[in-house]
C-alpha cells in the first residue's frame, strides 16, 4: 500500500572551498512510497536532483500525511 509522506531534507551547499562558506536550506517534500526507507531514499534522490551543488543532505521521514 501506498502512502504520503511528508519529508525534510537539509542541505548545505558550499559557495566558497577558500573561505568554507556555504548556504544551507531545508527543503519539504511530500513524497508517496510504500514505506518511510523508500520515502527517505526517494526524497534524497529528489533533492540532489533539485540541489546538485549539494555536499550535504540530511533527509528526515517526519510525518505520514495519508
């Protein structure tokens, strides 16, 4: 069965190697998935694709929405 998930994702993107200066945002994603490992990994996948400058992504399943 099928449900909605509603994942966060945290990224940090750098902007700057020299100085270590980097951008950081947190994205929300409603994800459908037979489970919340499957909902995690698609979430991932969803946000690098999103976000591909991204050297950090803290993915976390918070809630089933249906």
């Amino acid at each position: 069965m099928v449900h909605t998930y509603e994942v966060l994702v945290d990224i940090k993107e750098f902007i700057d190697g020299a100085n270590n200066t980097f951008q950081s945002e947190t994205t929300r994603y409603e994800i459908d998935a037979e489970s919340r490992q499957k909902a995690d990994g698609m979430a991932r996948i969803q946000a690098r694709g999103d976000h591909p400058k991204g050297t950090e992504y803290d993915v976390r399943v918070t809630r089933l929405l249906r």
